[in-house]
C-alpha cells in the first residue's frame, strides 16, 4: 500500500514539474519554448492559462494530500516502512 503511494507521490511530482515549467513566467500561457504558439491557437490565450493553472493548483492539493497519507501509514505502521 505505501509502496503505491510513493509511487503516485513520485508521479505527481513529475507533473507537477512540468505544468510549472511549461507557464510563461510572465503570465501569458505556455512558454513558446513548448508550443506555446500551437497551444494558444488551440484553446485560446485566456482558456489555456487558466488550464494550466488549475492543473498546477490540483496536482499541488494532490501530492499535499498523499504526502499526508503516506505519514499516517507510516505512523500506524510504527516508523518501519516495509517496501
């Protein structure tokens, strides 16, 4: 159980790095660096900026959820983690 826990600990954390390194640093949507151009064509420069945002919002709440429920298995278990 805690092993699949980590594991979605490490998956999150991944996402989580790259919705933040594909936002404009100055507010405008997805860096050009990644598409940025094909991407406000797509969904539109106000849409894709608040998509991203909330992908980053939900993948923060997300692995600040797990991180919590990994402690608590770890403390019920005593301290010992048996991966």
């Amino acid at each position: 159980m805690l092993t699949g826990i980590i594991l979605l600990i490490a998956l999150v954390c991944i996402l989580l790095m790259g919705a933040v390194l594909i936002q404009n640093p100055k507010g405008g949507g997805i860096d050009s660096t990644f598409g940025g151009s094909q991407a406000n064509q797509m969904f539109g420069a106000a849409k894709q900026t608040d998509f991203i945002e909330k992908i980053t919002w939900y993948l923060a709440a997300a692995l600040f959820i797990l991180c919590i429920i990994a402690a608590r298995l770890v403390s019920a278990t005593g301290g010992s983690i048996d991966l």
